[in-house]
C-alpha cells in the first residue's frame, strides 16, 4: 500500500464497508459516502410491521471463510445461530421435500436414471476449483451433457428462467457451476442436510457493529450524499451542491450508473460497463400469523408462478417470515406496477405452493425492489469485466460485476473487497 492518502468510497453498501475498513487499517484516510440514509446498500435492514428484519433474505454457510473471518474481527463469530433447514421443490404444481439423500432418491418428477445423471452433475460440479474455462460454455448445453434432456427440461432450464429470464440463453456454464458450489458447501457429509447460520438480528447487527468499527478506525462516513458526478480532478459532487475532493476515489455503483458519474472515461470503458447486462430484484416480504411448509427455500420450477423462490425464514429468524423474490431484467414491466399489485399477485400465488395458505394469516407485507443486483455471467464474461483501475488516474470502479466464479452473496462481496485492497489493486 502507498503512503498515506485521502481515499474517498462511493457507496457503503457492504462492498464499500469493507474496503473502508482494510484501508484504514492500512493507514489510509478514508470518507465513505451513502445515499440513503443508512449503511448496508442491499444488506441494509427494513420492517414489515413491528418487525424489523433484513431488506432480503441472507444466510451464512459455515464455507463462507471471507465473511466469518470479518465476523471475527467484528467480535460477532459466536454469536452465528446454526440450524439444519430444509428445502422445498414445487414442479408440475406439487411441492416435494428434497432435503436429504432418501428424499432425492424418491423425488417422483425424474426418473431414476435422471436422478442419478442430476446428483452426477451437483457432484461433478462440486469438484471443480476453478469455473473460467466454463465461460465459453452455454449453460443449456453443459447441463444438457452431464444431466440428460429429462432433468434438463425439467428442473434445470425452468430453474433458470426464474432466476435470470431470457437471459439464460447466453449465460454461461460458470453460472450454475457457482450457484451449486456454494449450496453444496451448505451441505453435511452423510444425510447431506443443510445447514445455514444467521446472526440475532440479521445482518442489521454486523452493520451496527462494522459503524462503530469504522468510527474507530477513523473512517468519515457521511450518509444522505448522493453523488452525481465525478470530474479529472477526483473532485465528487452531491446532490444539494456539496463537493469533496481526494487523492483517489472508489465507486462502488453498479456498472451502468457509473458512466453517467463520470463524463470523463475514455469510450472503450463506457463501452465496457455499458455493455454489462444485470438482473433486478422485486422481493414481497410476508409476516405471517401461520408458518408454511417449514422449508427454508422453495425451488420453483412451475411456469405460471410470479415470483422465483419462496423463502421462509421461521426456523431461522424467529418470526413467521417470508420472502417471496423475483429476478427481473433492468426493462422488466413488473418495475412499473405498483406496491400493492404486486402484493396481491405474489400473495394470491402463494396459495398455489401452499394450499393451506390464506390471506388472511398475512398480518404485514413489504415490498422492495434494487434495479441493479446482480451482474449476468454472459459467454466469455471476464474478458469483456471492466478493469478496477479506469483511464482517469486515480479513480476506481468496484462493484458486483468484479465477482468472477461466484454468485453475488455476502461473503463474495466481503472476498472481493479483501482482495482488491490487500492485492494493491486499488
């Protein structure tokens, strides 16, 4: 690391959090900057009644070593909540329990010799240490290889649509490789059930510790400042007029916003950025007077449902939670409905999973919806990812798109930051 320098961080979500936080340590002057109101970015909390809870649901594997390591040094490792939870799978409107061996081996929709092929492929997939040479693969037609037509069509490719849409047609095979490394690792040896960690509180506590952390490492956080702009001289301006100038700047924005910060990147690197295509987020947070089914995540793989997963947090949160998410493009229609159709579309659809489910044992509903989440794994993907260091020198762009060979989690986010510090690439 350099001589000491005014480092300025643009967004403090958990990705600027943690880059703070390393430079600091390493004697850098820090001055985080947030729009909203509050730090977190996607990890911040939010309430749904009286209950206030994480904004979307997330879970600690115990392989998750980038985020424990920070845990630890927060003072929080010991305090993480283990439990065993189940998974859920609706498929041609019936849901299944496939939470162990047993119930794999009897899961009626596959055939077993597709079974075998499917269980072939997750443990295949858990094998390889390194997804780039599956890049230049399209995901369709690795599973097709190593799973079969069957369990492809249906399982693998109704999976798919609901979490990334169209744009599985030209995503690669390092996208499903990552997403079943890292529920594999959630998985015991044995029984193979899993098993997920969560801090009381959610991760409303870690950000309330990492604040006063940041407070003693002398790090300036300043929240309600929106930039808007990022001139040659590392000068940022804000919303209301304000401006700071530093040594060197960090945005943390998602690709496409950063462009329109910076009017002064050559056009290879707009190109760059521009050309990266995400996914979107709408989630409908329930709280219920009833629990479900008591699976911690349900897979849907039945067109026709609105949203990708039914995620209830009862066993782990201790209240009757759930999360209903939809992955949507950036130019989705569902982006212009309003709260409450999308309420009512999600809560009428929840019945279809559960039959025992009504209406009325919704006591509070919440809706939420982030246009820029997560970066897709396009074919040949890190040959097109804009470099860290930009044209303009001393100024930084590091975000969710730099996750190469993982899924856009917690504990990437928290990986990403450490390597970029302590490898002197920023």
């Amino acid at each position: 690391m350099s001589k000491s320098q005014n480092w300025g961080i643009i967004g403090g979500g958990i990705l600027g959090m943690t880059l703070a936080h390393r430079l600091a340590r390493a004697g850098q002057r820090v001055t985080l900057f947030e729009a909203n109101d509050q730090l977190g970015g996607l990890a911040r909390p939010s309430n749904v009644g009286p209950v206030t809870c994480d904004r979307y649901y997330h879970v600690i594997l115990q392989s998750d070593t980038a985020l424990r390591a920070l845990l630890r040094e927060m003072g929080l490792e010991e305090q993480i909540q283990w439990k065993t939870t189940r998974t859920g799978f609706f498929v041609d409107g019936q849901l299944h329990s496939l939470s162990n061996t047993a119930e794999f081996l009897r899961f009626p929709p596959l055939s077993l010799l597709s079974k075998l092929r499917l269980a072939a492929t997750i443990f295949r997939a858990s094998r390889i240490r390194d997804g780039r040479d599956l890049e230049q693969v399209p995901v369709l037609e690795w599973l097709s290889k190593w799973s079969g037509r069957e369990a492809t069509q249906r399982i693998w490719l109704p999976l798919l649509r609901a979490k990334l849409g169209e744009n599985w047609r030209d995503t690669s095979a390092a996208f499903i490789w990552a997403s079943i490394a890292r529920m594999y690792a959630a998985r015991r040896t044995g029984e193979k059930t899993e098993v997920f960690g969560r801090l009381p509180g959610g991760c409303g506590q870690l950000l309330a510790r990492f604040a006063e952390v940041l407070e003693g490492e002398g790090v300036t956080v300043c929240t309600k400042h929106r930039a808007v702009s990022v001139d040659r001289t590392l000068t940022v301006r804000f919303e209301g007029g304000q401006s700071c100038q530093a040594d060197r700047v960090v945005i943390t924005a998602p690709p496409p916003v950063v462009p329109e910060l910076c009017r002064n990147l050559a056009a290879d690197e707009r190109e760059r950025l521009l050309g990266l295509r995400y996914q979107g987020i709408v989630c409908v947070t329930l709280l219920l007077s009833e629990p479900l089914a008591g699976f911690y995540v349900t897979n849907i793989a039945d067109d026709g449902l609105p949203f990708t997963g039914v995620i209830e947090m009862s066993e782990l949160a201790g209240h009757n939670l759930v999360y209903l998410p939809k992955y949507v493009s950036t130019d989705d229609p569902l982006w212009v409905q309003s709260d409450e159709q999308i309420r009512h579309t999600f809560v009428e659809a929840l019945g279809r999973v559960h039959p025992s489910f009504r209406p009325e044992h919704v006591q509070a509903a919440n809706v939420v919806r982030d246009r820029h989440v997560m970066a897709i794994p396009t074919l040949g993907y890190s040959v097109r990812l804009p470099s860290v260091s930009t044209s303009v020198p001393g100024l930084h762009v590091l975000n969710s798109a730099h996750i190469l060979n993982g899924t856009a989690n917690v504990n990437e986010t928290v990986r990403l930051a450490n390597s970029t510090v302590l490898g002197g690439v920023a």
